[in-house]
C-alpha cells in the first residue's frame, strides 16, 4: 500500500499552523526593514553536508519550493557546511547578520549546534532544528522521524530476513553513522533494541561509526572485518545509511562475496533501490523527505512573521522539551519499491530501470 505522509500531527495543529500561515503571506510586505533586494522576509537554510545525496538532490529544493509557495516574497539564505561545524557556525553568523528572520539549521554537531542557538536567541531569532537534533539548547522547534524506530525497523527487518532464510545465529557487522550526528546515535539505540537478544551477535565491540558517514569510510571499516572475519565469517550487515551500506558492499564484492549478505541502509537513495532491485541491497528505509521539507518550511514561514504553530509533541533534548513533528518512517525492499517510491513519485521507474538494471527490473516485476 502507498505511503500516505503521517506527521502524526493532530488537526487542531494544523488548522492552528494553516490559520497562521495565512495570516504570515498577508503580513509579509510590513517587515521590509531587513528585506534583501526583492523586498522579503529572509530565511536561513542550513544544512551539514552534501556526502548524503537527499540534502542537495532533496531537502533543499523541495524546502525552497514550498517557502516560495507560501510566501513568494521570502527570500532564502542557504548554505551547506560540508561537514565542517567551525563552517556552520560562520555560516549561521553570516546569515544572522544578513537579516535572516528565521534560523532552519541541520547541525554537521549536534551538541556543537547549541552556540550557534545561543547566537540566534541573542538577536531574538528562532531555530528549527531540522532532521537532526540540536542538543542542550532551547530550540523552537524540531521536525524530524522517530529515529529511535527507524534503527529498531532496519534491524528488525534485517533480523526477520536472516530468520526467514534459515539462520538463527552468527555475526552481524554493525556500520553506524557519524560519532558527531546525534540521529546515528539515535539509529544505533534503536537498531540494538532489534539485535540485541535477536540470536545474532552484533560486531565490533564497541560499536563503529564511520567519520563524517563517508562511504569511503565505511568500505575501509568493512574491509578489515572481511580480513578479520573471513568472507564467510558473518551472516549480515547493518548500515545505518544508504551511503555506508553502498561502501560495505563495495569491500563485499572487491572481496569476491556472492551473494552479499543481507545489508540494510536508510535515505531511498537512487542508487540504493537499484541495488536492492539487482539483490545487492537487502533494504531501505524510506523517509519521505517532502512532508519534513514542507512542515519547515510552513514553521519557518509562520515564524518569521510572529506565528507560534502547536506541535502535537514534544522531545527531550538535554534543555528540555522541545515542540516537535516527527513523521513515520517506512522499510523498503525488493517486493514493495513499487507500492512505496514509485507510488510516491520519489521516482520514476524509468529512472530506476537503466539499461543496466532492465532484467532485474523485469524480474522483479516492475517492467
């Protein structure tokens, strides 16, 4: 069945958040005292990175679209820190000097986020913490998925797989994402909540996170397990991303692994459901990135003019409780692209079934 994009959100936030936005277009043209050349409201964008390909191929336009959609005389400020937080943090300075009304921030750190939250409420700007959390400070908001669960679905789903193929037992690779994202910690607790007492036994000890989530990271992490294990020597792996889980199946086939064994990855990258369909990847988790793009978007929208939308709940990030939309997040496998991406319109299947993967497109019928 289609996903159909859940926010868990309760209607009376959204009438609030709706009547709000309304009132924030009408109003737009009263705050042109800061406005760039075009007259508008200025919103910052931040986003930490660019090695996973959502933030440039997704997030961002798909943000941009629906502010101008909303307020077509808002004018956006983006920026991306490549991984780098000293690079954020100028970033961050740059666009509050430049006027911006409203601070959307995905932190590279979430812990080093906090100053640049303290810099924003200083000159009484409000942040979203978007995707990831921003920790130990008084954001305004955080629009996110439940990362907890997207952990506990890919490794249960993992497990469920290893089961289902008549396995019980054995080692299962664990590549997390970056020590520096407070979601990849988020993802870990949650996976481990599947692995752990599952019958599989979770390696290294103690956990791997691979710097910055680079793929290149990951394939060398991975590569010195085949060389300790032994090829035979594990049974799955757990990715914590798409980009991670394509590096470990790179040091899987330069090690002459066939077939790779059941690896999860998370985002619905492109080259991710193609592997899946070619039986390369095991799963996905799909994220729909346009229900959080669009919701800060809309918080962004009705907090530069003054608007407090309610938040149906709240998230503990060390400050306290922060108001907050998480959206529900979905495992992708070979049996169901069809139902989840395709239907979605994340992508076409003209787009997943190239020349190179017509016949496992056709063979897994989806041609």
């Amino acid at each position: 069945m289609a996903i159909r994009y859940r926010a868990g959100l309760a209607a009376a936030a959204a009438l609030t958040l709706a009547a709000g936005l309304l009132t924030a277009c009408g109003d737009d043209n009263n705050s042109g005292s800061d406005s760039g050349s075009g007259g508008g409201t200025k919103i910052a964008l931040l986003l930490p990175e660019s090695q996973t390909t959502r933030y440039e191929a997704k997030d961002r336009p798909l943000f941009e679209a629906k502010v101008k959609e909303l307020c077509p005389t808002c004018e956006i400020l983006y920026s991306n820190a490549q991984q780098d937080q000293a690079r954020q943090q100028q970033q961050a300075e740059a666009a509050l000097n430049n006027g911006a009304k409203v601070l959307v921030l995905d932190p590279v750190d979430g812990a080093a986020a906090s100053t640049i939250v303290r810099l924003a409420q200083s000159k009484n700007v409000p942040v979203i913490s978007y995707d990831r959390l921003i920790q130990n400070a008084n954001v305004d908001y955080y629009i996110s998925f439940d990362n907890e669960k997207v952990g506990k679905l890919q490794g249960s789903t993992l497990v469920d797989k290893l089961k289902s193929d008549g396995k019980s037992s054995g080692k299962i690779v664990m590549i997390n994402g970056s020590p520096t994202d407070n979601n990849a910690k988020l993802f870990n607790k949650g996976a481990h909540s599947a692995l752990d007492g599952s019958g599989f036994e979770v390696v290294p000890k103690p956990d791997f996170f691979t710097p910055e989530w680079k793929p290149e990271n990951a394939q060398s992490f991975m590569e010195g397990q085949i060389s300790q294990l032994g090829k035979d020597g594990f049974v799955g792996v757990y990715a914590a991303n798409d980009g991670t889980a394509g590096g470990a199946i790179a040091a899987m086939r330069g090690a002459g692994i066939t077939p790779v064994p059941p690896t999860t990855g998370q985002d619905a990258e492109l080259a991710a459901i193609q592997r899946i369909i070619a039986g390369d990847q095991f799963m996905t988790v799909y994220k729909a990135f346009k229900p959080e793009a669009d919701k800060a978007a809309e918080l962004a929208v009705a907090l530069a003019q003054g608007q407090k939308p309610t938040a149906p709940t709240t998230v503990n990030n060390g400050s306290g409780d922060i108001p907050s939309f998480l959206l529900e997040p979905q495992a992708v496998i070979k049996s169901n692209v069809k139902d989840t991406v395709v239907a979605d319109g994340l992508y076409k299947l003209q787009e997943i079934c190239t020349t190179t993967y017509a016949e496992a497109c056709k063979a897994a019928g989806l041609q």
